[in-house]
C-alpha cells in the first residue's frame, strides 16, 4: 500500500509542481527583467514583491479551507454539497479582496518605518498600487485552484500556470525594458503584466468550472447567497491557515524591508536567493498540497490504514527529495545566481547566502508536510502558534538580533536564524501530527 499510495502522491504533486513553479516564475521573471534595469527597480520588486506576496498568502490562506472541507465531502461520497463550499469560499473571496486592496494601495504603514531611499520607496508604492488591481482575481482563482485539489484535478492548473507564466515573460520584458507603453517603464510594466495575466488566469477558471470535468458538480447552479454556517467553518479552519502563511512567508519576505538600511546590493542579493529558495520550497509545498488532499479524502471516508500510509509517504518523499535538492543548490550556486543580474557586488552577496537554503531544505520539507497533513485533520490553530512562535520569534526577531546586535552577521543573520526556526517547527509539528492521527482515529 504505501508504494500505491506514494505513486499517487507523486500524480498530484507533479502537476502542482509545475503549477506553483509557474507562478513563483512570475517573480523570478520580474526579477530577471529589472536587474537588467537598474539596481533601484530589482530593490523595489524585492521589496513590493514581498510585501504582496505576504497579502496575497494571507488572505488565500483563509480560502485554502476549502481544500479539506471538499476533501472531506468527496472523500464521504456527499459530492452534492461540494459546489456550495465552491461558492462559499467565491463570496469570502471577494470580501476578504476589499482589506487587501486598501492595504496594497496604502502601504504607508509597513514602508515608512523602513527608511529606504526614497527612489525605492515611490518605485514600491507604484508597483502595489498598480498590483492591488489584481487581487480580486487572484484571490477568486486560489479558490478554484483549492476546489481542484481537493478533487483530484490539478492538471489544469498546470497548464493554466504554464501559459500565464510564458505570456508574463513576454510582457513583462516588452513593457519593462522594451518600451511597448511608449518608454520603459521598469517596476510598473511588471506589476500591470502581472495585472493582465491575474485576470486572464480567473475568466479561464471560470469557464472550466463551467465546461470542463468539473461540471458535473454543477458549481455555478442554483447559485447561494452568502450563507453564516459554511462560512463560520470555513473561517474556523481558514484564518488559522491564513495566519500561519502570512507568518512563513513574511519572516521570509519582510527580511528585505529589515536590511533595506545596508543598501540596494545588499537588499537584490537577498532578492535572488530569497527567488532561489521560493523555487526549491515548492517541491515540499506540492507534496504537502497533495498530501491534504489524499488525506482529507482518506479521512473524510474513515480509511484509517490509508491515511496513515499517506502521511508516511508524503513525509519520506518530501524529505528524500529535499536532501537532493539542497545539495543540487549547495553545488550549483554560483551559476543559478549568474542570469539574475550583472553587478558582481549583487552576485556575491547572493552566493554568499545561497548555503543557508541548501542546509534547511530537509526540515523545510518535513514541517511543511506535518502542517499540511494537520489541515486535512481540521488541526489548524495550534499548528499556527508553533509557526508564530518558530518563524516571528525565532527567525525574524533572533535574525534581527544576529543582524544588528549580537554577533553583527548582517543579512547572513537573518538566513541562519530561519535555519534554527525550520528545525524548531519541524521537531513540534511532527509530534503534534502523530497526536492528531491518534485522537481521530479514536473517535468513533
């Protein structure tokens, strides 16, 4: 059973794979274009890129609850109730798109304490006003994108990620550093490509939702108004795994903010290792997606011995897998690091980090796997204060300390002490997954 049960994992997760490798290539592409630009814009995009991707993490954090409630459904053979929670979770969308929006056009409040030049500091601001344009879109498309995982469809998600990303390409470098507006527009031309191919990305899932496979749930028939239940459990479940998102990504992202103050060199070397480790940390994350999944359905149908050879599986192919990966990082650093940019002050900063990546790449894989198999056991809140505790307190507080006061390490600080946060959280969350496991399995 486990090696079936592994085969399956390794199905789903390939396409998923794909899928948020082509949407961490959005960024990477933005930044392989503006470091052809200017130090200044590749800073901006490190920063405005960050801070985005926080938000957006966030609030599709909430609306990744759809995953395991459907997951259930369809695991308990309920199919009929499945598109309710669909439409549920389009209307939390939509609500959860109006704070995110103020936000991304009002950033004062995480820029202004960071005293960054002031070129920086429009050129940040230019690109997630533009930017919060897109987040309805996106926030209703990771809704689509959590249905189709949850029911085992996550090839059109592959193919959707691949043609966005290779659209963006093209874009991205036309209005960018081409001139397709009239003049190049650095910063602005990413953040508008990337506007343009949200939206295209959420009337293409729209109309899969109503003419491909998934039809047959009738997702858009009898269409419900917003209904206090569903999203009662919805929020129950999602703001937890919100939450837990905005905290991993954000002691991740926010780094760029906290070294804006040594300088743009320092701050792009941090981006083209910081794009490094978003690329290799989607293998885990894709086993974790497919983990829940399986796992929701496995638990949803009361398959014990199943669920069981799930977590395994997904724990020993994320972890074997990220020992290769990180040694394929260790050995390979200098020529990934190349094609981002051609300052050579850039280059060293950012090979200089690329060894931390490498080193947390197993205790990554292991965490992000517990916490995803925890949400497909409904175990969210608990999952969240070791994260806050491991990521926040840990690694961004102990990484300022490393940074700034103690030994002075400078931006190295901050990748050693995320180091010390992933092994923390993976030595909690693993025995609290085993603990969940047995507390459902003994309920009748």
């Amino acid at each position: 059973m486990p090696f079936s049960v592994a085969r399956g994992l390794l199905a789903h997760a390939f396409p998923v794979l794909i899928a948020q490798l082509a949407s961490i290539g959005m960024m990477v592409v933005d930044t392989a274009v503006l470091g052809h630009v200017s130090p200044l814009d590749l800073a901006a995009v490190a920063i405005g890129g960050g801070i985005h991707v926080s938000v957006v993490f966030a609030l599709a954090g909430i609306l990744q609850a759809v995953a395991p409630v459907v997951a259930h459904l369809h695991g308990a053979r309920r199919d009929g109730e499945v598109a309710g929670v669909l439409q549920q979770g389009f209307w939390l969308a939509l609500l959860l798109s109006l704070p995110g929006v103020l936000f991304l056009t009002h950033p004062g409040v995480v820029l202004d304490p960071a005293g960054m030049d002031a070129t920086v500091d429009a050129k940040v601001r230019e690109y997630l006003g533009l930017l919060a344009w897109s987040l309805p879109a996106a926030l209703a498309y990771r809704t689509f994108y959590a249905f189709c995982n949850a029911l085992g469809r996550p090839r059109v998600l592959m193919a959707i990620g691949l043609v966005a990303l290779a659209v963006h390409a093209v874009l991205a470098w036309g209005f960018a550093q081409q001139g397709w507006l009239g003049a190049p527009t650095g910063v602005a031309g990413c953040a508008l490509s990337n506007v343009l191919i949200g939206w295209s990305a959420c009337l293409v899932a729209a109309f899969y939702l109503a003419r491909g496979p998934l039809g047959r749930y009738r997702p858009f028939a009898g269409w419900r108004a917003p209904n206090w239940p569903t999203w009662r459990e919805l929020l129950r479940l999602g703001v937890p795994m919100g939450f837990s998102n905005l905290v991993e990504i954000t002691a991740f992202t926010l780094v760029a903010l906290f070294v804006a103050s040594l300088g743009a060199t320092v701050v792009a070397g941090h981006r083209i290792v910081a794009n490094l480790s978003a690329l290799v940390y989607m293998l885990p994350l894709s086993l974790g997606i497919a983990t829940l999944s399986a796992l929701g359905q496995s638990v949803g149908a009361r398959d014990w011995p199943v669920a069981r050879a799930t977590v395994q599986a997904g724990l020993l192919l994320a972890g074997g897998l990220s020992l290769l990966s990180g040694l394929l990082l260790w050995l390979a650093a200098a020529p990934l690091v190349a094609p981002y940019t051609d300052d050579p002050a850039v280059r060293d900063v950012a090979v200089g980090l690329v060894a931390y990546v490498a080193i947390y790449q197993f205790f990554d894989a292991l965490q992000t796997v517990a916490g995803h198999a925890l949400r497909a056991y409904r175990v969210t809140f608990v999952p969240m204060l070791v994260q806050t505790f491991c990521f926040w307190g840990v690694g961004l507080l102990g990484g300022a300390w490393l940074c700034y006061r103690g030994p002075q390490l400078g931006v190295a600080g901050f990748w050693l002490a995320a180091v010390v946060s992933l092994v923390l959280a993976a030595g909690l969350l693993l025995p609290l997954l085993r603990k969940a496991m047995q507390a459902t399995e003994s309920n009748p």
